[in-house]
C-alpha cells in the first residue's frame, strides 16, 4: 500500500465521497463540524471507561464500521482517517460489553474481513484490527464463533504471511483464545491449512530478535504435545517450505532454520501429557541429526544440526522425567516406555560410548584407547545424554537391568567427573547411578565388585607426587607416593 495520504485537519467534511446518513450521526456524537474534529474527539473519548461507556449510549459503532469499510474501499479518501476510525472501534471494545454487542450486531466481523481484504492486509491496518478482534474475543466466548467462521482458515492464512513479529503476536493471541477448551477448534488448527497457518507465523517468529510470546508456546504444546501433528507442522517447515531456502541446491540441508526454532521453543515447554507420535518423532530426529556428526564419514559439521541434537535431547529429557502420579502422567508414561521399546536405551549408550571421555579421564589413558572417539559437538552434549538415560532409569527396574546387561554401569561411573566440556557433569552422572542402583541388589552388588583395571594417573595427582594403582591382592585402587615407590624399586635406604 502507498504511503499515508497526509490530509489538513481542517478539510470540511463536505469535500468527501461519504452519505449524509452516515456523516451526521458522527458529527452528532462529537459535536463537531468536520470529520477529521469527530474522529479525533471519539479517539479521545475512547481511551477512558467513562468515556468508552458514554459513547456506548450513542451508538456510533455501527456507523465506525461503516466508515471504516468505505475509506478501506477507497483510499484516496484518507489512510489517516481510516486508521483512526479503526482506532476508535479498538479502544471502545476494550472492556465495554454495551460496545462490544453493538460491534457484533453491527457485523463488526464481517467488516474487518472486508476492510483487511481492501488494503490488501496492509499491516498497519492489520494490527489494529487484529486489537479491535482480541478485545472482543477476551469479553466472551459468545462471539467465538462468529469470527473463527469469518476468518479461519482463509483470512488468518493471509495475516499469517506477514512478516511482522507484532502481528504475529497478536494472531497467535487471537488463535489461544479461540482453541482454549475448544478441541474441534484445535483439530483444525492442526489441519492442513491450520499446519500452514502456525507454518508461516513461525517462520516470521523464527528471524525475529528477542521473540518472547507466550502464546504460541502454548498452541505449540497442544499441537505437537498432545495432540498427533508434530510430524506435519515439522515437514512444512522442511526446505521445500522454508522462507531460507529457495534455491534447488539444497539437497544435502537436513534441518532448517525454522525446524530448529520449533525445536527449540518445545524445549522450553514442560508437558506433563505427551502423545506417543511425538516422543517416537522427536526420538528419530535425534538419530538423524546424530548420524550426521557421529558418522566417521560425515561431512563438516551442520551447526543446525548440533543445535536439533541440543534441543532434542532436553525434550527427551523432560519426556522421561515423567513419574507416575495416579492417572495424571498415564499418557506420559506411555510415551516413555514407547520411546525405551523403541531402542531409546541402547543407542543413548551408543552415543556416550562413541564419544571421547571426560577430560581427567582421557588423560589419564593410553592414547590409542582414545583414538578413534567423537569430541562433543557442542558444550553439555555429554551432560545431556547422561540426563536423558538418569531419568530412563528412575525408578524403573527394566532400565537398570537393561544398562548392566549393556555393560553400561562402568560407563555411567565414569561421567562422574567434573568436566569443563559439560557444565555440571559430575552431578548428572551422580544422579544417573543413583537411579541406577535404586531398589536394584543386582546393579549395587556389580558395582561392590568392580575392580580397577591397570593404573590410573592424572596430572592432578602427579601434581602431587602419587599415583593411583591396583592393588594385585584385594583387586582395589589405592594411592602410592610415587617417590617412595621408586626408592623401593631402585632399593633405596
């Protein structure tokens, strides 16, 4: 749309295109002689509760929507005055129920459909109608109906294309309060064309700095959460579909932006009901995104991929930290003995096996047993595989039978270590053995009979002049003084 037409303030309203039935009720309300001195009156009436209800008693809503469809329809009439006629209806919605029944008797729907249709869903326009719909869907959910039927899936669509943060802000409001309670609404919106819809806004969303919305999270967790259509919402976001990627040479791209900052706002999303499909989804991600950085022959890193192996990773997390608490997580439940059916277990130890050791364990090896191992592709990768199997393991026998016959508690005994490569590593390794040996005689007993094999030595200890060795009759380390031991080799006094 062209720029704003900048009109005087003075034009005597007689110079407008506008019927005479239409003109005097406005120029009544305000006791004004011109258009431009009513709708800048009104505007300031409409800003106060006693101002919003003394023009309730006016009724000069109708006569707003009517002037906001004719100058829509014909801008050369005024943008000006247009936005500021939207402006009114906005404020007089906000909270005055005499305004907002008015609004809907008056087809108050219907004449925003038509007025973002005029301008060709200018954003400006856009915005405040969008404020003026939010106001009246807030007030009660009687009005629900009308504007989800007038605006869904066509028009909602159309305003989701706009690239603008606030306009998405104010869609994803709109969307939260009509599929609030409402699941035949949030089937749809999970749709093809509902899909397309929260497809575009996260796409806008995704390029913006500093989003921090709180309702597209929650429409978010009920799509992907507990609903069935993760897998949708996440291949329209693929690269045939990504507003980043528009050329054909994107045949070896496995995430794309707008996949990643999906992820990456379920990873803040703490759900205690979760569907099957999307633990199983989420699970196949992972091992997508890892066979890219643990294969032996994959190519430079994909810094998408690390961050969808982050984010996957604490979903997983979150998903089996679910416990059993009556029927509420039943559903969650499910989900996390899916996911260990599913082979979640063993290659999570896959994972943590091809990967270096910690730091003070690395250095105190031979350096062909490290050779041939994966360095972490990303600060607390290690830390976070540990999570993901402490919470497998909590409180569930079948894990902690599984991880023994998977050799796998030797493993987790050595990631408790402090370890500069994965902040609080020491700590999730702890809390990971001590689900391990819960309640489990089998685990506690192979742990009393481990033996250390060989000798251990690191700097911090030579430091210090010892060593840590085995002790050949009892089969346990024990620390030597590294000088007194050679005295007594060398047989010294």
């Amino acid at each position: 749309m062209s720029s704003l037409l900048q009109e005087s303030e003075s034009e005597n309203c007689s110079n407008l295109a506008l019927p005479d039935n239409l003109l005097r009720p406005l120029l009544a309300s305000a006791n004004c002689e011109t258009l431009d001195e009513s709708l800048a009156f009104l505007l300031d009436a409409s800003k106060s509760d006693h101002g919003r209800f003394n023009l309730a008693s006016k009724r000069v809503i109708p006569h707003l929507l009517r002037l906001s469809v004719i100058l829509a329809q014909n801008l050369n009439l005024s943008t000006v005055r247009l936005l500021s006629s939207l402006r009114i209806l906005r404020n007089l919605c906000a909270g005055e129920s005499l305004n907002i029944n008015s609004f809907i008797e008056s087809g108050g729907v219907e004449a925003m459909e038509d007025v973002f249709n005029s301008v060709q869903f200018d954003p400006q326009t856009v915005i405040i109608g969008l404020q003026a719909l939010a106001n009246v869907l807030l007030a009660s959910n009687e009005h629900h109906v009308d504007v989800w039927d007038h605006f869904f899936p066509l028009s909602f669509l159309e305003v989701a294309k706009i690239r603008n943060k606030g306009i998405c802000d104010l869609l994803c409001r709109i969307l939260y309060t009509l599929c609030r309670g409402d699941d035949g609404r949030l089937c749809r919106i999970g749709g093809d064309v509902g899909v397309r819809i929260i497809g575009e806004i996260i796409s806008t969303t995704s390029a913006a700095v500093g989003f921090e919305g709180d309702y597209l999270p929650w429409l978010l967790s009920k799509i992907c959460y507990e609903a069935t259509f993760f897998n949708q919402l996440f291949m329209q976001l693929s690269t045939a579909n990504s507003s980043r990627y528009k050329s054909d040479n994107v045949s070896d791209v496995l995430f794309t932006p707008e996949q990643v900052f999906l992820l990456s706002l379920l990873s803040r999303i703490h759900e205690q009901f979760v569907s099957n499909d999307f633990g199983l989804a989420i699970l196949q991600i992972l091992k997508k995104a890892s066979a890219s950085i643990h294969s032996p022959y994959a190519p430079p890193i994909d810094t998408l991929a690390v961050e969808v192996l982050e984010y996957t990773l604490i979903i997983l997390r979150d998903i089996c930290a679910s416990v059993c608490q009556g029927d509420q997580c039943r559903d969650s439940l499910l989900a996390v003995d899916l996911l260990l059916s599913s082979g979640l277990l063993t290659f999570l130890l896959d994972l943590l096996r091809q990967l270096e050791p910690p730091e003070i364990i690395r250095r105190s090896r031979l350096q062909e047993l490290n050779q041939g191992k994966i360095r972490c592709p990303y600060k607390g990768y290690r830390g976070d595989i540990v999570s993901v199997i402490a919470n497998c393991a909590f409180r569930r026998k079948q894990v902690q039978d599984e991880i023994r016959q998977q050799n796998g508690i030797l493993l987790l005994l050595e990631q408790c270590v402090i370890d500069e490569g994965s902040p609080f590593l020491r700590e999730k390794g702890l809390w990971a053995v001590r689900n391990l040996l819960e309640g489990n005689e089998e685990n506690q007993r192979e742990v009393a009979e481990l033996k250390l094999q060989g000798t251990v030595d690191t700097p911090e200890i030579t430091d210090l002049g010892m060593r840590v060795v085995m002790d050949p009759e009892s089969g346990r380390a024990k620390l030597v003084n590294v000088s007194s031991s050679q005295s007594e080799t060398n047989g010294g006094c």
